[in-house]
C-alpha cells in the first residue's frame, strides 16, 4: 500500500516535467532574429572555448584520443572504437570513472568518451567549426537550442572547469560562455560564414 | 618443527656462510698486484668465464633437502626465484639424483637463518648452472642416507633397494621418505657423495618441464614480498628527494599528520616515512608533506653526455693483442673505418615495486621482502641499525621481475628503522614514481669502434668504451685495484673474433645517479656497438655479415667458436637469411660469446609510416647442457623482449636536476603489440651448464640496428631508435 | 563511510575512506592479493579486475563506485584448482608466467577478451590489451589467449 501512494505524486510530477520540457524546447524557441554581428562576437568567444585541449582532446578529427595541455596522442594504443569509447575489452571507464581521481590524477566525468568522428573538430576554420556545430546530421540532431543546454550543463562538457591537477581549463570562464552561448542564441546563433 | 625435521637438520648455517668469505679472502690474497697486464688477465678471467659458486660448494645435504611429516620434499634454494625459472631447475636436479618425479618436490625460499642462502646473491646468468653440481650432490647423499635407512629396517643390503618417486622400494615392500625417517634412530649421511649421473643416464634433467610455481602463479596466490602481512603491521610511504644528490633541508608535515589514520611522520637524514593504518592513507599523506631539499648541482642531461665520453674519466686496458697501435699509425696503406655509438641509461621498470615488510620485536628485525641478496641486506640492517647479524633474518619472497635491479633495495632498511623506532611490523613501499626516480640505473655509455683494413681484410680492431660502474660499488675496494675496468660494465666489450691486432680500453666516468646492473650488464651496450660496427665492416668489404662472421671464427682454441659456429649456421637457415629482400623490409644478423654461452640471433623488422615493427626473432643458442628446455625458452624470449624494449624505447634522462621518468607514461616498454614472433633454436652441447639469463639479450639492439640498416638504408648508431623515425 | 559490494559473489561490507582505491580495499581490507599495485595511475594495467563485468584498473577506481556492484577478481574466476577458467587453464598449458606479478592482471584482461571476441586473432589481441609485462612473456600470453578462446568455444559446444 505505501508504494502505491507514493507512486502517484510521482507520476504526476513526470507528466508535469515532459510538458514543462517541450514548452520549453520546441514551443517556444529562445532563438531570436537579434543581432548577427553580436552572435558572431559571442561565437568566437564560443570557439576559444572548444579550441582548448580541454574539449577538443575528445574531438579529434581521426581515431586518437589527444592528452594534456599539448594534446599528445593517448598512450597505450586507446582508440576511438566502434563506439567512441575504445574497444569493447578495454573501455575508457577501464580507467575514467565519474569524477577526477585524486590517488591516481586520471580525470574522470560521467560518460567519460570521445564525441562521434561527426564532431571532429580538430584542423577545422570557425566557418568549419560552426556548421559542424549546427549540423544536426552530425550534432546528435540538436537544436541551436539543445546544444547550447548541452554545452551549457552537461557534466562531461562541465569538467573542462575542473579538469584536476595539472590540466588548464579553457581560456574562458563557465559563467562567460554559457552568457556567450545565451547571446548567440538570442542573436540567431549565427556563425561565420 | 616436525620430527623428521628434528632428524634430519643436524648443522648450522654458520659454516655455510664462513665457507663463502673464506672462498673470497683466499683469491683477494692471491690476485693483490694491480698492474695493467695483471688486470687485464683477472678482468678476462671474470669476463669470460661463468660465475663463480662461492659459498656453495661445501655444504651438508640435510640442510638443502628436508624430508617433511607429510612426505613432502623439500629443497631450500640459495638462489631466488624471480622469474628466471629456477625453482624448476633445481627441482630437476633434485628429482634426477633422488629418482623421484619433480612434482614430489617443493622448492622454497629459506630465510637467511634457516637454510642455505647463496651469500653473494642470484645474478649473472649464474642460479641454474650454480645449482646444477651442488642440488644433484645434496640429492644423492639424501637418496644414498634414505636407501641405506631403509634396507637397516629392512635387514637387508642397501645394494638391494632403490628410492623410487618419494618411496624406497626393495621387492614387493616401500616405505616413503617421511616413514623411513619416521621409523630410524638417526640418519646417517655420508661426507663423500656417491658418483653422479651424467647426461647419458638423465631421466628428468633434460626434459621439458612446467614451472613448479605455475599453479601458484595461474591462481594468483599471495607469493610476492609484498603481499605478506604480519599482525598488527602499519603501512609506510617515504617522502625522498625529486633531486639529484638532494639533501632534506627542511619540511612541514602538519597538514599529513592533520589526516586521519596517520600515526606519525618519522625523520631521517635524507628521507622522511609516513607511517599510517592504511595503505592509501600513508601515500596521499606522504604527498601532504611538503618539503624542501639542498640541491648542490641541478644535473642535466647535457652534463651526462658530456661526461659519458671516450677520452674523459680512468683509462683502462682491457684487451692487447697484437699491435694494433702501429697499423693504426701507419696511413699510407689500407683504409680505417672509425663510428661511434652510444647507449642510453636505463631503468629496470620490473612490475613489483620495491617493498619491505619489517618486524622489530625482542632485539631481533625479521624482514620479508623480494631481493636478489638476502644476505646483502641481513649485513646492511646489522651494520646501520648496530645489531648482530644473527638477530636479523631475512625471508626472502618470489621477486616481481629482478633483471638486476634488486640487489640493492633502498626500502630494506627503511623498513627496518621504521619498524624499530615504531616496535610494530611495517610495510613500506616504493610508489611507482620513487621506483623511477630514487633508484640506480643501467649507465648510459659512448662507444669508439675503429677498424683497419688492408687487402679486403680486417687487421686491426679498436674499442674504447666510456661508461659508469656496474658493480665495483657492491664488490670490496681492492677488487678496482686488482681489474681495473669494471667487469660488469665492460662486459662483453672485448673482441672474440679471429684478428690479429685487438684492442679494448675502457674510460670509467662518474655520472651523478647511482649506476648498477640491469640484465646483461654491459654485453647490451657492447653487443651493440661491436655488433653493428661489424656490420657496417662487412658493407665496407662487400662480404655477407654471417659469412664474413663466419670466417673470423676460427680459434681451433676456443671451443666457443665451433660451437658459435654451429649456432650462427642454424640460425642463418632457420631465418632463411638470403630469402628476397622487399621494400621496408629487412632482417639484420648479430652474435655474442656471453663467458661460455653462444648465442645468434636475426631480426625482421618493417617500418611502416615511422613505426618500427620486429615481425620476428630468430634465435640460436649453445648454453652448454640444458637443464630444462622449457625454462630456457621462456628467458629466450624474455630476453628478446627487453632486449628489443631496450633497444627502441628505454632512455633514462635527466633534467633539471631530476630524473625525467616517473612513470610508464614516461618510460615506455616493449608491449604486447610490440611482440614478434620467435624462433627459439636450443643446441646444447656437453656436460657444462652454463648461463641462459642474460646471453640472448646481446644480439637484439644490434640484429634490430643492422635490421634497420637493411630496411632503410639509415645507420642505427644510438639507442634507443625510438619509435618514431618520421 | 560503510560500502556494500559482491566480491567473488560474496556479500561483503567494508567500512573505509569512501575514496579509497578498490584495490587496496580488495588487498588490505578482503585480503585477496592476486590483484597488484603496479603504477597507481592506470597504466600498467596490474591491478585489473572485473566489475559488473566490466574490465577495470582497480587502483583508479575508488571503493564508494562499487556500492552494489560486483566485483570479480583471478581468485573468483574458477572456483577451485580442479575446475580451471579456460584463461587460467591456457595459461598453464602454455606455461605463461615468468615472474607472476603482472599475469593476474593480464587474466583478467584475457578473460574480458575472450568473452567479447570468441576467435581473436593475433591483432585483436594486442589491439585489446595494453597491460605492462616486463620479463617478456608477451609471446607466450598471445598463444594462451588463442587456446583460451578455444578452451571456451569447446566448453560452450559439449554444453
């Protein structure tokens, strides 16, 4: 009998949070017309943001993981893998867990692993990087707005500001780019051409 | 202690251990002129040939083999276990002259108190050879003891029963082992052993056999020095100097001893110890200190190249035949080839950190730890902590990797002190990073190979060799005086082959880290460069480099070269070496005499986008009678693997005062990727047993190098070639 | 802090720092040695063991991550001498082991292995595995791993 009463409230908060999503995602879109010049602006505060070896090391453009502030090729023969997360016997949580590791300095996020080849982003222009951005054949079929929120709150792309010891976090503080990330939205998400 | 232990253990270690120094004083009296022609004749004696058994000649069979309550055999092995197989060639040792199968037979490790424990440690190719007379010798006097208790239970003639597999058989009766023990007043060995089979006559000895700690191995059980614990044992982590030569100047450890668990930090003239309940705790703790070192000289690595050069340091001779000097004078006829060649600095790396578990109680230290000189580190503690040698014993434990890098185990007597000054058993441990940094080395070392030819013929050789000591620094002083050149760095360096002016000198350097052995000694640095300049002579000469080998083996005095001879020829038609040769393809041949093992070896590689890949390794070796085939093959190839590990990635280098390396990251090693496949070719001849740990490794880098050579047409004068040759 | 896991398939419940590595919770606390300290960084590969069935370095895996999980280490993977895992009993039939320290490690990787690619070749298996053996028995781990996928196919089909 407990369980059934406490299931309902439950349920009803469910059904509340998927309305409450799709008002908010598909809706009422928060990409506005705006200014094009300061969603360009906002986009090369954006880049400097993805052109660090914090994010960039999981978006190479080939099958290697890159390391370290000079984003070296992963030792010990790590790859991509057929699903972005090394082979299937030695996976990247073989050594990554869900958060840095102080005894050992291995850095560790939740779904520790490379982004799809899709979003390779090294030897890429910012007209390159940008339509790689919102291609949703290659973004994961994102939105603008979606990839600002995953940009803006996923824990993987949210480690880059707590990389651990030994690991500089992007040139940009959090609170700066996910403003920049909001100006763009709001500007028309624009990139350069 | 059972009853039958009581029985049969009736003398003391003491004699044992006397009988070693006596060995040692006795030649140091003997050999006490240092002069250049007297030096050069006691550096050829130990360069050439095989170990010597100090301390393990004279001994009493009961106190090798014990017979246990349960009928289990039991052989206490002066030489540790540490991967080199041999357990399982004494085990067959034992078995031939106890006609009785290996399996019956458990080899252990005795502390330094209780059994036989070779006094001047395992190391130098030298533990199954060591064994072979003295383990055969303690069996037969065991068996004849037991066979002639038996036939006095019996009423009969010990001429009538036979020991068979545990028992002693006579007609339709057996008694095991165990019983007959059980069942005598005494145990009567004889002094004079009965006469020994020969090779003829081997039932095990010979044959292939599985390791007998296999089974230990495969189940993972808790072997390794390290894995031991003893009641109420706390763990330890040193906080040791980063620096070069650096000297503790000061150090705050509030915030370490602030965390939980830590119990104290503990200050020593040059390092520190955390000491806590837990493991973990003791290590990141030791990272909370903070301290501060003296550090008279930042080293770098340009200050070691520029001391590890031909012309700096001590000169030595090693090597004068002939009058090379005046063919290298005279210019006017022939053609002199001169190269240089270096090796780099080198790190054991062996997967076992170092590790000491110590236990100060009643004025007596108990140490258990993996070392390859329990003895060395019995006569440390008793020196350093002012104890009595008999108040300290040493068990020593399987070793996680040796290769020369555990005779001298810094954490032995940190263990010690720890554990005195706390009066509770500890378990200090290197972390990986102190086993990189706070460690000794393989030394660096720079290579001049002169040639002279005159007539389409090598006529004169020149080697001159700069490099740091080896072993001098665990050898008495007058042994310097009496070689001169250290014989274990200036291994191998002389020539063997067939010309009538040779000569090798040596240029002992000092370099600022603590030099030592690494498996092979200097034969991997000398190997190389004589190997690869023979190769480049045979170019100059138009010749093929086996058969131009071939035709300077030709010393009807030296067995070594018919049966090196033989080997090459083997492995020259196993590798099919004059099969077509394709683009970025090529094999590269090299040999060596290491003392009396020969060895031969061809290498295929192929690069491919700048990667270096040895696709095979053929290797030919004599070692003279092989005990176990099986155990051979295994140091073969591990041999190849360290050697190509060593001869494309190892380079130890310093910067900033420190050692570069602190860890695997830094340090790369041969990996299961790097692996060829092997050809193993085994050609014992004789009745000798001689080395197999360590002679495989000498023509690796340099069959590798002259691989290279074929594949690219680019000269491979250094190592390591790292793996990147875009 | 109290952690709750399966060892071996034993319950068991440790009380340390939540942070502790599991493998010197799995060594000093659950007694169980097979599993090595090789690096303490993840690199070597000498404390790998299985969690949930999934290969992992245990040194960089802190103890309060495996709450419920459970854990397989080389003393769970057969249940006596007698009844070997196909990876253990290649390994003896090839004669694997030369010093000891780094095998068991390599066992646990081989046993990963086979489960996910049940006829590896020889590139398979030195793409899969990236542990640190220094007295050389790469060779011979090669070969054991071949025979322990046959062991396993052979097992599987008298099933």
């Amino acid at each position: 009998m407990n369980n059934m009463r406490h299931k309902k409230p439950l349920l009803v908060l469910l059904i509340m949070a998927t309305v409450f999503f799709i008002c908010n995602t598909t809706e009422s879109p928060a990409i506005t017309e705006g200014d094009p010049q300061k969603a360009l602006e906002a986009f090369a505060t954006i880049s400097k943001v993805l052109r660090s070896p914090r994010c960039i090391n999981c978006h190479p453009s080939d099958n290697v993981p890159r390391v370290g502030d000079d984003s070296h090729e992963h030792l010990f023969g790590v790859v991509r893998g057929a699903a972005d997360h090394n082979g299937p016997v030695q996976k990247c949580a073989t050594c990554h867990q869900n958060e840095n590791n102080a005894y050992t300095r291995i850095p560790g996020a939740p779904h520790w692993g490379l982004a799809p080849i899709g979003m390779g982003w090294q030897g890429l222009s910012d007209a390159q990087l940008g339509q790689t951005l919102l291609d949703t054949s290659r973004n994961g079929n994102r939105s603008p707005e979606a990839l600002v929120e995953h940009m803006s709150h996923d824990a993987l792309v949210l480690w880059a500001w707590d990389p651990g010891e030994g690991r500089t976090p992007p040139p940009v503080p959090l609170d700066e780019f996910r403003a920049a990330l909001q100006t763009w939205l709001e500007n028309g998400a624009t990139v350069p051409e | 202690m059972s009853s039958s232990e009581k029985d049969i253990k009736l003398t003391s270690r003491r004699n044992f251990l006397q009988t070693g120094l006596v060995l040692l004083g006795g030649s140091a009296v003997l050999l006490e002129f240092g002069c250049a022609p007297t030096q050069r004749k006691v550096f050829d004696f130990v360069d050439s040939n095989e170990a010597p058994n100090m301390g393990l000649n004279k001994f009493d069979a009961n106190f090798w083999i014990r017979i246990l309550d349960d009928n289990k055999i039991e052989l206490a092995s002066p030489k540790v276990e540490m991967g080199q197989g041999v357990f399982t060639g004494a085990a067959l040792c034992a078995a031939e002259e106890l006609n009785t199968h290996p399996r019956y037979i458990s080899v252990i490790h005795p502390t330094t108190q209780n059994g036989p424990v070779d006094p001047f440690g395992t190391g130098g190719s030298s533990s199954t050879a060591g064994l072979f007379e003295p383990v055969r010798k303690a069996a037969a006097i065991t068996r004849v003891a037991l066979e002639e208790a038996a036939a006095k239970i019996w009423k009969t003639s010990a001429s009538n029963v036979e020991a068979k597999d545990g028992k002693v058989v006579y007609a339709d009766k057996s008694l095991s082992f165990a019983e007959i023990i059980k069942q005598s007043k005494s145990i009567k060995f004889r002094k004079k052993g009965p006469a020994l089979k020969t090779r003829k006559d081997f039932q095990y000895i010979g044959t292939d056999q599985p390791r007998t700690d296999l089974l230990q191995k495969v189940m993972g059980a808790s072997i390794f020095g390290i894995d031991y614990e003893l009641p109420n044992m706390v763990y330890g982590t040193t906080v040791e100097s980063p620096y070069l030569g650096g000297k503790l100047k000061s150090f705050d450890a509030d915030e370490a001893l602030a965390m939980k668990g830590v119990l104290e930090v503990q200050e020593e003239d040059d390092y520190l110890l955390v000491v806590a309940e837990k493991r973990y705790v003791a290590e990141m703790a030791a990272r909370k200190v903070k301290a501060e070192w003296t550090v008279n000289k930042k080293w770098t690595q340009e200050d070691i190249d520029a001391a590890v050069q031909v012309g700096k340091g001590k000169f030595e001779s090693i090597q004068k035949d002939g009058n090379a000097a005046a063919v290298f004078r005279n210019k006017d006829q022939g053609k002199t080839l001169e190269f240089e060649y270096r090796t780099a600095a080198a790190a054991h790396a062996f997967m076992e950190p170092k590790g000491t578990i110590a236990r100060y109680a009643d004025g007596k230290m108990y140490i258990i730890t993996g070392t390859q000189q329990p003895n060395r580190d019995r006569v440390e503690i008793a020196k350093k902590l002012s104890m009595k040698k008999d108040d300290v014993d040493v068990q020593c434990a399987f070793l996680g990797g040796g290769f020369g890098g555990r005779f001298y185990i810094n954490k032995v007597i940190q263990a010690a002190r720890a554990s005195k000054k706390l009066g509770r058993p500890i378990h200090v441990l290197s972390t990986r990073e102190q086993d990189f940094i706070n460690n000794y080395y393989r030394p660096s070392s720079h290579h001049v190979m002169k040639a002279k030819i005159e007539n389409n013929q090598i006529v004169a050789v020149q080697h001159d060799m700069a490099t740091d000591d080896m072993i001098f620094d665990f050898m008495p002083a007058i042994m310097q005086k009496l070689m001169g050149a250290d014989p274990s760095s200036c291994h191998g360096a002389a020539f063997n082959y067939s010309i009538d002016s040779r000569v090798t000198n040596s240029w002992r350097v000092d370099t600022p880290y603590v030099t030592g052995i690494w498996r092979g000694v200097g034969i991997v640095a000398t190997s190389f460069a004589k190997e690869v300049f023979f190769d480049e002579i045979a170019e100059e000469l138009g010749q093929d480099p086996i058969e131009m080998r071939l035709a300077h083996l030709k010393d009807e005095k030296d067995a070594r070269h018919g049966r090196l001879r033989t080997v090459v020829e083997k492995v020259r038609d196993a590798s099919n070496w004059k099969g077509k040769s394709v683009a970025g393809f090529g094999k590269g041949f090299a040999c060596a005499m290491d003392r009396e093992t020969v060895v031969a070896g061809v290498a295929e590689v192929t690069v491919d986008n700048g990667k270096i890949k040895v696709t095979k390794f053929t290797l030919g070796i004599d070692a003279g009678l092989i005990v176990n085939p099986e155990g051979v093959r295994q140091q073969c190839e591990g041999c190849i693997m360290m050697g190509l590990s060593s001869a494309i990635y190892e380079e130890l280098l310093v910067k900033d005062g420190k050692v570069n390396h602190s860890n695997y990251h830094q340090y790369p090693v041969a990996m299961l990727s790097d692996s060829p496949e092997i050809e193993i070719l085994l050609l014992g001849t004789g009745e000798h047993v001689y080395g197999v740990g360590e002679p495989p490794i000498a023509p690796v880098a340099p069959a590798i190098a002259n691989a290279l050579y074929s594949a690219t047409g680019k000269r491979f004068r250094n190592t390591p070639f790292r793996n990147d040759l875009s | 802090m109290k952690i709750n896991f399966k060892i071996n398939g034993k319950a068991v419940s440790v009380d340390v720092d939540a942070d502790t590595p599991l493998l010197w919770v799995v060594r000093d606390e659950l007694k169980l040695k097979a599993t090595k300290y090789g690096c303490g960084r993840a690199m070597c590969g000498a404390c790998s063991l299985h969690v949930d069935g999934e290969l992992t370095r245990s040194c960089s895996f802190p103890v309060k991550f495996a709450e419920g999980k459970e854990v397989t280490t080389l003393e769970g993977l057969s249940p006596n001498e007698e009844e070997l895992h196909p990876v253990q009993q290649a390994w003896m039939e090839e004669n694997v082991p030369q010093c000891g320290y780094c095998q068991p490690g390599f066992m646990m990787a081989a046993a990963k292995l086979i489960k996910e690619i049940d006829n590896p070749s020889t590139e398979d298996i030195k793409a899969n595995i990236s542990n640190i053996c220094r007295c050389g028995t790469h060779p011979r781990i090669i070969k054991a791993i071949k025979r322990a996928a046959q062991i396993q196919q052979s097992k599987t089909s008298s099933l």
